[in-house]
C-alpha cells in the first residue's frame, strides 16, 4: 500500500497523498510512516531544492487523523506515545531544510490541518468545499499535533482559541482572511500556483505575513498581560458553557497557554500528555461513539434491504404555520428542492412564505451563500391557496395542526392532487401513522415524519412508517431528512414515537416536583448542571405549554397512569400561559428574554415554595424516569438499536452527549442499581417509577443494551 | 384547420400578475421578479415541468438596464433547467403580443414543442438616466489617471445638466406625446367627449363584472409583498366601481386644456404588471397530454407614419390577419381591443367601420380594457390573449380576434380559433 505518490520536476519535488481505498485521506501510521520515509529521502535527494504537497483525493484534502487508532488506545501513555511520534514527523516537516508548500482543497481538519500549518506556505482554493479546522474538541480531545502551538504563533491566540475551543471549521476565505493560508486561489490553478511558491521560496523569497487586528490586537496577542486577560475571559466562557462536564476545551487551552509561556517543546509536551489523560478518558470515548454512531446512521435506512429512495426535486407543503414554513425553508436551503406551500388562505400563505423566507434570508446574513445563490433560492419557494403544483410534487409533507380529523382530510386532498408515486408524509408529533392512513387511498405511500421545533436548528427527524408502508417510500422520506441536514432516525409507529416518548414522563415529573414545591429555576438549574442544554421548565416554556399539555395528554391516554400529566401544565394553560410564545409561562419574559421564574406561578398552583425534594433527589427522579421509559420503549422495538435511541435523546432533546445517551447510560448505571433505585421512589412516590420488564430482565441475567 | 404553413400552435394557458397602478400595491416589486413571478406560477397551474420548456420569449418596452434580458432571467428560474435559451423584444406596446407571436413561428417552424411567452412592465421603476453632459464627465472622470483630470470634466456641467432624464412616452421622430397624439385623433376623427367618456365607463363597469363573477381573477396569481404583513394582492386596482359620466366630466382635459376630450378618466393609466401565455405544437399538446384552449390562427403587423394618426394602424392590421387566417370579420365571435385611449378605440372602430364591417360592440372587450385594468405595456398582449382564449371557449365561440395599437404608428391583430 502507497499513499503517497513523487515526481520531480524543475527541482520541486510534488508529494501527493491519495490513501487508497478510502474516499477521504485521513492520516493512519502507516501514513505517518510513508510521510516520514519520503520526506527523508527528500532530504537526501540534492536533486530537490523545494517540496510541494497535494491531495489526490478529487474533493478533499485530509480529513483529519484516522480515529479508529484513537479507539484501540488502552493507556495514557500510549495515547501519549501516539502523538508524540506524530509531532516528531511534523516537527521535521517544520524544520525541513527544503521550503515545503501545501496545496489544500477540500476539507482540511485536525490532523491535516496540523500538518499544513507545518508547512512552510499554504495555499487554498476559493471552492466552498474546502474547509480548515480543529474539530478535535467536539470527540472530547485536543488538537496535539502542534495545533495548539503553531495556530496562535501564526493567527494571533485570539482567533487560534476561537477556532480550537469551538472545534469549529471556517471557509477558505475566511481562513485566507485570518492568516491562516498564504493564499485563496481558483480550483484549476491551484497545482500551478503551488509549484510556482515553492519555486519562489527554493530562491530565497520569504512571504510577508502581516496579522490583522490592529492596536488592540496587538496588545491582547503580543503582551503577556493580554494574553492573561484573553485566556481568563476564554476559561471562563468555556466553564459557562461546558459546565465542568467537558474537559476537553480546558485542556485545549492549558495547552494553548502553557506554550505561550514556555515555548513551543514544552507546549508540545503539554499537549501530547493532555492529549494521553483525555483520549482514554471516559467523556471522549462517549463522544467517538457518538461520531461513530452518527456516521453509520448516515448510511442506514432504517430498514431491512431498503430499495433506493426516489428522487426528490419538488417538495408539495400543506400548512403554512410555523412547523411547515420551517421544513419548507429548510428543504430549500438543505436539499435546494423546489418547494410549493399551501394553507387555507392566501394571508397564512404569505406569512409562511415570508418566515421560509426568513430561513434562507439567515443564511445570507451569516455569509453562507451569496446574494445570487439568496436570489435562486427565494425563487424556489412558492405558494397557494390552492393545491396548483402539486402533480409534480414527489413528496408532499402535511404540517396542518394536530388534529385526526383534519390530518385525514388533508392526506385525501393531496392524495387527489398528486401523482400515484408520489410520497405522503405526515409531520405529526402524537398522532399514530396508521390512523392517519387508514382513510387513505394509498396508505402505501403514506409515512410519518416528525420534525422538531424550530426546524431550522432542531438536528433530528423520526421517521415512521406504518405497518402498511412501502420501503420504498420510507428509504424516500429518510434520503430526503439527510438532504435536509437531518439525523434521521427510523421509529415504529406507537404513540409519542421515541423522543417524545421518553420526554413525557420527563414533563410530568418536572411538574410534579413544582406541585411538590420545588423552586423553578433550581429544577432547571440542576438538569443543566448535569448536562442538559436547558433544563425541563425552561423546556416546557420553550416547546409551549399547551403543545406540551397536548402531547402529553396524548401519551397519557395510551399508556394510562403511568404517563398520567402533572395538573400543573393544564394549569397553567387555562391561566392562558403558552410559554414563551406568548410571553407566559412558567418564566417571565420582557421584550423576548426569559428574567426568571414568574413569582406567580407559585400562587396560581396553590404551591408554598418549600425547597421540595432534596437536589439529590430531584435529578434522581428526573434522570430515572427517562432511563426507565427509554428501556421500556426500546423493549417494544419502538428503535431497532440502541445506538438509534440514544442518538435521537442527544439531537432530539438535548441529552447530554458526553452520557452517550440514556441507554449507553443505564448501560453505565448498571440494571441492578437503576432497578433498586427505581423500586425504591416506587415505595415512596407511586407505580410510575416502577422498573420496566426490560431492566428487571437486564438485572436478573446481566446483560446489557450494549455488548 | 391548419395555419398557412406548418403546424398548428396552441394557446394552453395564460396567466398574469394583478395589474396595478404605477406607484401602488407593485411598487416594490422589479420587473424581473414580476416576469419570473408570472412564469413561474404558470408552470405550476399547468403542472408542467420546466424542463419541458424550450424557449422563453418576453415582451418589454422599458427594460431596466441592470436587467436588459428579462427573459433570460425568467429561464433562469430553479425551476427550468439552465439550458433554455430566452430573448426579450420589443413591439411597443404590441410586445406582449409579438413574443406570444414569434414564440408560436418557432413551433410552427417546428424549431421548438414548448415556449413560455409574456410580457411585462414595471413603471414604477423605470430607469432615470444621467444627462448626456452629466454622463460625459462621469465616463472621462472614469478613464482619468489624476485627481486633476478626474474633477475637470465636472467642472464644465451646469446646474441643468444634474437634472436626472427619465424616458418620456413621446414618438422619438416626431416628439408628439401618446397623449398629444390621441388628442389629435379625437379631433380628425370628430370623437366627443361625451362618446369617450362613456367607453371608459363601459370599460370599468364591465371590467368590475368580469372581476366580481370572477372570469378575471380566474386570470389572477396572486402576488405576495416582500413583507409578510402587507396584505396579498389577488386583484387589479386601478377598475373603479363608484366612477359616473358626471364626475368623468369634471375631469379637465390633460394635453389641451381648451379644446381638449383626453382626461385621465378616459385614458389607460401608467401601470406595472406581468402576464405569461404556455404555447406548444398541437402535436406536442397532444404528446403531454394537454387541452388547449385555443389555437393562433393568424397574425399580422401594419405600420403608418407616426406623424399621422399614431394609433390608427390597426385598422390595417386586422384586415391583414383575418385574411391569412381566411376569415371574414363578421365571423368573428368575440374581440379584444386594446384601449390605451378611449379615443384611439373609436377611431379604430370608425376604421373597421370604414371597411364596410359591421360593429357589434356586445362582442368587444367584455370584460373592460384597459382603460379600467391598466396597461402595462409589455404585459397587454399576453393578458389580451388570455383572456380571449378563456371567454372564447366559455362562451363556445370559435373565432376571436386580438386588436392592439403601439407606439410608432404600428398596430398588431391576431386571429385565434378553437378546435
């Protein structure tokens, strides 16, 4: 196996990396051998006078380091070890006595970015697939091939700590912009343009690299007392927004800091053994299990031998509200669909125009696309009153309001209007697919596709198929939520599917822990401590209350008083309280900002604040009855794997990642605990927290969810 | 019955954009995003899918010079592929009309299956030019390499010279206005006041009918603002129900004020709007499995000097068409004359009449003109044409003739039939 392929010309050696059999190039040991056995040889070889780097792959540069390595790490040492070697290679790239340029096209992450910033010149091409970035924070690690050294050496630490701390990739043109690229270039010149800098440099030219930022640049950079204030003010922020529960970026920037004052070696040091301590630790194998599980969802269709999806190129949406103007402004933006909207009436189908609208207008004002890609997309989105259009639509989603009735009209209706192949989705959040089909035409065409609010941002999609849908329309409406840019998970047809599922009986302890007398913001305050992004009040407010109240209800119904809703939320909703869509709710909101609990609350629910329930106690309830119903749920194979169930509690509401999900969770907890536990708050508050089949079976036999 | 030569071309469907009085509900609207408005909402009443298209023709008489192929822009859409070639021309006021013309010689020819052809005008945003003076020293301030050569062209400009040209509607080769002209016309032709007056009456009440039993609307995409709370256009706003002969006649007469008849009551008004026509072979029609509302028989141009009776040339035209089409004008079941004056309808119907024809005005323009729906130029013919094809196969009528007088003395007629 060669990776890298030579030929000299002209005294400039081109070093091109295409590892075979693999569609992107990521940098593996063996890589890592062959990089160093080659620029060894160039060394010696009188002939080359300059070196100039490329990727053979036809869209990607190098997409980072292979990770599996990472997986089979067992020690710190090890770990160690394994950046450590890889330093020494980039080290003696760095000092490499020959100028040695890189030529990036295509995705440029991590480990390959390291590489390059190795490199004495960088060239990248304007094409918007060519992206630079340190995401080694997000799998729970750091960059430690010298990412943390030679970024702020060349950018500043300011705009160094911004791209490392977030694990975030920028554009080529902002990466010119910030002096991480000698140069943004035009895809087809980029070789010539490479060849002709390392000629430059074999002679003896040296760029000028000037930093922008200006006097205050200079003095928050170049000063030892602003690099103080700037790494105070980034530690802080990053406690404020990992609290305590993620290492990684604090260790990123101990790393950053530590070489800033003691020179690169040492700062090199401080990142391989940073990198030892966090690569076997417990929250980055979380997360590389989750990028694993992600990544294979991508390619998984939910079902058995699933037939190819058909091609979407005009997405029909009934329902102008805010759920279906966000799928349509998604679908445009994402999957660049062709989208005709239709509601009752022209005003409602203007409004939803405009808030789709809205959607891709955010794009451009975040410089994700041009004002004439902005003008070509607005040009795909329509409306009307009438069902016009229609008969070319491929898929048509339904996002009327939740209502049997209505939802059944409305299938028939579009059943009338489109095209016998056409695919029908339903985006309900509690109805049961099957009952939506069952007056259908074609219930064969028929499928649930549940989106989460606001549609836009939300990153995940159930997708349900009844038990009379055809594969083909669910490998349709799951190619089609992966166009949108959704995780797409694939769940059987029972009420609450899965995320809301396992979210009801979350809601409803909330509830009862408030009617108990627990202050507001202490339950919310306690949930996010323990990684959620917002706690389950502010969540409720969020969602809406009288949506909440509804879906709830819904479960309730099927799944009886195990599931029986807290009189809280109901309460609230006759006082007229929605949550933060009408400015009421278990918040006080003034002028679109949440300030605090509503003091009121308290009286309206005939509640004495009282502390309630010890905080101990509060995050046991709230996390058991989550696992607890996750383990039921998953029992009824409402998700086929667990890896399906925790992925979806991640994106769907937020669970805390570096948990891995509730059930690599419960999995951590172990049944036996989670099943004594459970019988105990049984004892002392009620049968709801009674421990499902499942756990009481994993605890007898002890097994687990995963092997 | 087959055209002269060649294949039969179908009139599939039509649509347009409410038409709206200059400076109103459009304001904020180019005509770009009207023309692609239109366009685009007539592939989805149709069902058909852009990559079926072959051509896109459009009709404008003032182009904006940011976009001056509006129909490149239309084939542009997502919508279409990117392949479809597109042009703009221009025939006056008779634009809408000539695209919907050549369109339908391309399939004929049998050099495409399927075109998109329309019109459009936007006359809330016509371009303001620079005066030439100005627009000298703006180019040679342009090409200089100092700041001395750059100020010294502005130096020579007087104050007149900053006063910004907008395109008047006068004839270039005789610097008469489309008023002045249509004044003159009223006096040769002996049209009263009065006579006048009560076409533009008739023109309003029945364009009012037409919209109220909804044969109109039916015509109508609506048009959504660019704000979400500004109420959605779905009508034309310049037809007036409350208007009488009595307060038509206290109107003062605009380009004489002595011995004038011409008032803003009986005149089209300045308005933006689009309108769009689906052509294809009959053949093809067939092929896609589509119902045409009617076929283009004929159609013909005629020309007088502009420095006689501007509007007068349809009285030329029309013959030419009905005898291509080999027809005689009394089989004609309904016609659509395009009113930019009340006083230019007489005249042309006193020329019809001068042909010995006999006028049954029942049969003319019975859903107003526009005098009462507005006249953008560039989009007139494609709402003529429509709306002809529509009332032609509502009312079973088998032979329809469109009747348009433009800009430089020439006048455009087109036959169209049904089965």
């Amino acid at each position: 196996m060669t990776a890298l392929a030579l030929e000299i010309t002209d005294g400039v050696a081109v070093v091109t990396l295409d590892v075979p059999g693999a569609s992107v190039n990521t940098i593996s040991r063996a890589v890592r051998d062959e990089c160093a056995a080659c620029f060894e040889r160039l060394a010696q070889d009188r002939s080359v006078r300059a070196v100039a780097f490329l990727s053979g792959k036809r869209d990607g540069f190098i997409a980072g380091a292979n990770i599996e390595e990472f997986v089979a790490l067992t020690s710190a040492p090890e770990a160690e070890q394994l950046v450590t070697s890889a330093q020494q290679l980039l080290e003696r790239i760095a000092r490499f006595p020959k100028p040695v340029v890189v030529g990036i096209h295509g995705a440029c992450l991590g480990g390959g970015l390291e590489f390059a910033l190795a490199c004495h010149y960088r060239v990248v091409t304007d094409h918007p697939k060519t992206q630079l970035g340190l995401p080694e924070v997000q799998l729970g690690l750091l960059p430690a091939v010298g990412g943390c050294q030679r970024l702020p050496r060349l950018i500043g630490v300011r705009a160094a700590l911004d791209i490392i701390l977030a694990g975030r990739s920028e554009r080529a043109a902002k990466a010119w912009r910030l002096g991480i690229a000698d140069e943004l270039v035009p895809v087809p010149i980029l070789r010539d343009v490479v060849l002709a800098a390392a000629g430059r440099l074999a002679g003896g030219w040296r760029p000028e690299r000037r930093r922008p930022g200006g006097v205050l640049g200079l003095l928050l950079d170049r000063t030892p007392l602003g690099c103080r204030v700037v790494f105070e003010l980034a530690r802080r922020r990053v406690r404020a927004t990992t609290h305590g529960n993620y290492p990684a970026p604090l260790a990123a920037l101990e790393a950053v800091e530590y070489g800033q004052r003691h020179g690169v070696a040492s700062g090199l040091k401080r990142e391989a053994e940073l990198f030892g301590q966090l690569a076997v630790g417990d929250v980055s194998r979380k997360l590389v299990q989750i990028f694993f599980a992600t990544t294979a969802l991508k390619k998984d269709y939910g079902i058995p031998t699933a037939p190819a999806p058909l091609e979407v190129r005009r997405l029909g949406v009934v329902g102008a509200g805010f759920m279906g103007a966000g799928i349509a402004g998604t679908a445009v933006v994402q999957a660049q669909v062709d989208v005709r909207l239709k509601d009752a009436d022209l005003p409602r189908v203007a409004r939803g125009l405009a808030a789709a609208r809205a959607v891709v207008n955010e794009r451009l004002a975040r410089r994700r696309i041009t004002r004439y890609e902005h003008a070509r997309l607005v040009a795909s989105l329509s409306g009307s009153d009438h069902y016009t259009g229609f008969g070319r639509a491929d898929l048509v989603i339904e996002a009327v309001f939740e209502d049997l009735g209505l939802k059944q009209q409305v299938v028939g209706e579009i059943e009338a209007v489109t095209s016998p192949s056409a695919v029908v989705a339903t985006n309900t959040s509690s109805i049961p697919i099957a009952s939506i089909a069952s007056r259908a035409g074609r219930p064969d065409r028929i499928v649930g596709m549940h989106f989460f609010s606001p549609v836009a941002r939300m990153p995940l999609l159930e997708v349900i198929p009844s038990e009379t849908t055809a594969p083909e329309v669910v490998s349709t409406a799951v190619a089609f939520g992966r166009r949108m840019g959704k995780t797409v998970v694939v769940v059987r047809d029972r009420p609450g599917f899965w995320v809301n599922r396992i979210l009801a009986p979350y809601m409803n302890e909330a509830g009862y822990l408030v009617l108990e007398g627990a202050a507001i913001e202490e339950i919310d305050h306690l949930m996010v401590a323990w990684g959620f992004p917002v706690g389950p009040i502010t969540l409720l407010d969020e969602v809406g209350l009288d949506v909440a109240e509804k879906a709830c209800g819904v479960l309730y119904a099927a799944f009886g008083e195990r599931l029986a809703p807290s009189p809280a939320v109901p309460r609230l909703v006759n006082d007229g309280r929605f949550g933060r869509k009408n400015q009421r709710g278990f918040y006080r909101y003034a002028g679109g900002k949440k300030r605090g609990a509503d003091p009121t609350v308290g009286e309206l629910l005939g509640v004495q604040p009282n502390g309630g329930a010890h905080a101990a106690t509060v995050l046991q309830r709230l996390v058991l009855v989550i696992l607890n119903e996750a383990a039921r749920a998953f029992g009824e194979g409402i998700v086929r794997q667990p890896r399906d169930g925790d992925i979806a509690a991640l994106y769907g509401f937020g669970f805390p990642a570096f948990r891995g999900g509730p059930l690599r969770h419960a999995d951590d907890l172990g049944a036996a605990r989670l099943v004594s536990e459970l019988e105990r708050l049984t004892e002392r508050h009620g049968p709801r927290f009674a421990p499902c089949d499942v756990l009481v079976e994993q605890a007898r036999s002890g097994t687990k969810f995963y092997n | 019955m087959p055209g002269a030569q060649g294949r039969r071309v179908a009139v599939i469907a039509g649509c347009r954009t409410p038409f709206c009085r200059a400076g109103t509900l459009l304001r904020s609207a180019r005509a770009v995003d009207l023309a692609r408005h239109v366009a685009r909402e007539l592939l989805e009443r149709t069902n058909l899918d852009g990559r079926a298209v072959d051509e896109v023709v459009f009709g404008q008489v003032i182009p904006s010079p940011l976009v001056a192929n509006v129909a490149r822009e239309v084939s542009l859409l997502p919508q279409f592929p990117r392949d479809i070639p597109a042009y703009s021309l221009s025939r006056a006021c008779a634009s809408g009309a000539q695209a919907i013309a050549a369109a339908a010689d391309q399939i004929t020819l049998g050099h495409t299956n399927v075109a998109i052809a329309g019109g459009v005008e936007s006359l809330s945003d016509i371009p303001v030019l620079a005066s030439r003076p100005l627009a000298d020293a703006l180019v040679s301030a342009s090409k200089a390499k100092s700041l001395k050569q750059r100020t010294l062209p502005f130096t020579r400009l007087r104050p007149r010279d900053l006063v910004p040209v907008s395109p008047a509607i006068a004839e270039p080769s005789t610097g008469e206005t489309m008023g002045q002209s249509a004044e003159k016309m009223a006096k040769e032709n002996r049209i009263s006041r009065i006579a006048q007056d009560e076409w533009a009456l008739r023109s309003h009440t029945l364009a009012a009918r037409g919209t109220d039993d909804g044969r109109l609307v039916a015509e109508i995409v609506p048009w959504f603002p660019e704000r979400p709370d500004a109420p959605v256009v779905t009508a034309d706003n310049g037809i007036r129900r409350d208007t009488s002969l009595e307060q038509m006649k206290r109107l003062p007469p605009v380009f004489d004020r002595r011995y004038g008849s011409i008032t803003a009551a009986n005149s089209s008004p300045l308005t933006d709007g689009a309108s769009a026509v689906l052509l294809m072979g009959e053949d093809t029609a067939r092929t896609l499995g589509y119902e045409p509302l009617a076929f283009i028989r004929s159609y013909a141009v005629a020309a007088v000097d502009p420095g006689w009776q501007l509007l007068q040339a349809p009285v030329w035209a029309v013959p030419k068409a009905l005898e291509r089409a080999r027809v005689a004008w009394s089989d004609l079941g309904l016609i659509e004359i395009h009113e930019a004056f009340a006083a230019q309808v007489l005249s042309n119907l006193q020329g019809f009449a001068g042909h010995g024809w006999t006028l049954n005005e029942d049969l003319i323009n019975v859903m107003g003109g526009s005098i009462a729906i507005g006249h953008p130029f560039g989009a007139t013919g494609g709402r003529l044409v429509t709306t002809l094809a529509h009332e032609m196969q509502r009312r079973g009528v088998a032979l329809g003739l469109v009747s348009i007088c433009a800009q430089g003395g020439m006048g455009f007629a087109m036959v169209l039939e049904r089965a």
